[in-house]
C-alpha cells in the first residue's frame, strides 16, 4: 500500500480506523514517511497563517475604507508574509495536491451518498450444507434483506468461516454493514472483495468504497478509487463516477 497517498487524510483525521492502525504502524518505521507528514503538517500551519493575516489585512482595508479609527489594541497585525512568499506557498500547495484534499464545492454527503448508495444484492440458488431444502440459507438471507432484518443477516454470515462464504454472501455482508453504520467491519469486507474476488466483483467493491469513503469525508482517497474505476474497470457505474469526479 502506498501510504505516500494517504498523508492528507491522515492530518485531517479522515482516514478510517482501520486504515489509520496501518498508517501508524507504518509512520512508526519509515523515516521518509515521518518527513513527509511533518512536511505537510507545517505546510497546512503556514497557509492558515497566511490566511489569517490576509482576512486581518482585508479587515484592515475595510475600516479604513469605512473612515472608522480603529483602536490600538483592536488593529490587526500588520500582514507580515511577503506576497512572493504567498504565491510561493500557493504553488507548492498545487504542485504537491493539497487544494486536491477539498471538494470543488460544498455539497451534502449525506445525501449525496444516499443518492449513489443503491446496491443490488444477487442472491444465488445454491443449498448450503446443513440447511433444509426448504429453508436454505439463501432463501432466509434473502427473505430478511427484503423486510430490512440486517442484524440477523450479520449475526447469520458472521458466524460462518470466511472460508465457507460466498463472494454474494461476502458482498451482501458489507452491503448491510454500511446500511447500520459499521463502517470499519464493511471496509474490510470490501477489501476482501477486491483483493480476493477476481473480476466478478472488483469494480463493484471499488465502487462502493468510494461512496463509503465519501459519507465520511475521505475525499481524496474517494476520488482515487473513482479516478482507478474510471481508467481501469469495466464499470456499469460509468456515468455515476464522472458525476462524482466532477463533483469532488
């Protein structure tokens, strides 16, 4: 894993549990990667340094404008960065991505997740062992999804070997972990997707993560699930991922 791409959202505190356990563990034994992270740490202090002196500037200006004498203790500090240092600033901040770590325009995450979020479970015909023919465990996994029981279809697939589970099963798992907010439990889930279902269900996995990673305001590592669908999946969500790349 290139922990390289998940800096910002590790300053931000938007990378998942999960994820974040591993980019510590790792921020614990690579030097370079503890360079890089101080590095954007100071970065990100600088420029909101350099915004505050220019809305106190501005502010300033406007007094001034407004013919309103200011009392002493009240002015704003005079604006101390040089403006070569701020166009400076602003250009390694777009050389390196951070203007990247926020959306084009504000929008609701919320909503926007619930507008994309339509998964559509495939329940197979297969009989499990050790389940009547009259009430296989596809049958009752269906039925429960159908009437919106999802603590029984988790307590159901959690007690089954991952072994013993079918990438439907698999899907349908994660798909009702996000459904009751269990966020951590349905990106491993979907990680299990990606990296053990081949084909079949990659794209899907990939997709959904990115709207997962959307609700919780990971918009960087959003957007780069949505940019690897777009370039390199086969993906009938083709019209939706540019809809939200033009978004974010």
């Amino acid at each position: 894993m290139d922990y390289f791409e998940q800096i910002d959202d590790y300053i931000l505190e938007k990378l998942p549990a999960l994820e974040k356990r591993a980019f510590t563990q790792a921020l614990g034994k690579d030097l370079e990667l503890q360079k890089e992270v101080e590095f954007r740490k100071e970065l990100l202090r600088g420029m909101a340094q350099v915004e505050t002196e220019v809305i106190k500037h501005r502010l300033q200006a406007a007094i001034s404008a407004a013919g309103i004498q200011a009392e002493p203790a009240f002015a704003p500090r005079k604006l101390k960065q040089k403006w070569w240092a701020v166009a400076a600033s602003i250009l390694l901040l777009c050389s390196i991505g951070i203007w990247g770590l926020w959306p084009k325009a504000s929008f609701d995450q919320e909503a926007t997740f619930q507008q994309y979020f339509q998964p559509k479970p495939y329940f197979n015909q297969e009989r499990t062992p050790n389940i009547s023919q009259t009430h296989s465990l596809t049958d009752s996994l269906q039925n429960w999804y159908q009437q919106q029981q999802y603590t029984k279809i988790i307590n159901r697939l959690t007690r089954l070997p991952n072994a013993s589970k079918n990438l439907d099963q698999t899907y349908l798992e994660a798909i009702v972990l996000i459904k009751t907010q269990q966020n951590e439990a349905a990106h491993q889930a979907l990680e299990s997707l990606i990296y053990n279902s081949g084909i079949r269900y990659t794209a899907e996995a990939k997709w959904v993560k990115s709207l997962l990673y959307l609700r919780e305001g990971s918009f960087s590592a959003a957007r780069k699930l949505l940019l690897d669908l777009k370039q390199n999946h086969t993906s009938h969500h083709k019209k939706e991922v540019q809809e939200l790349l033009d978004i974010l």
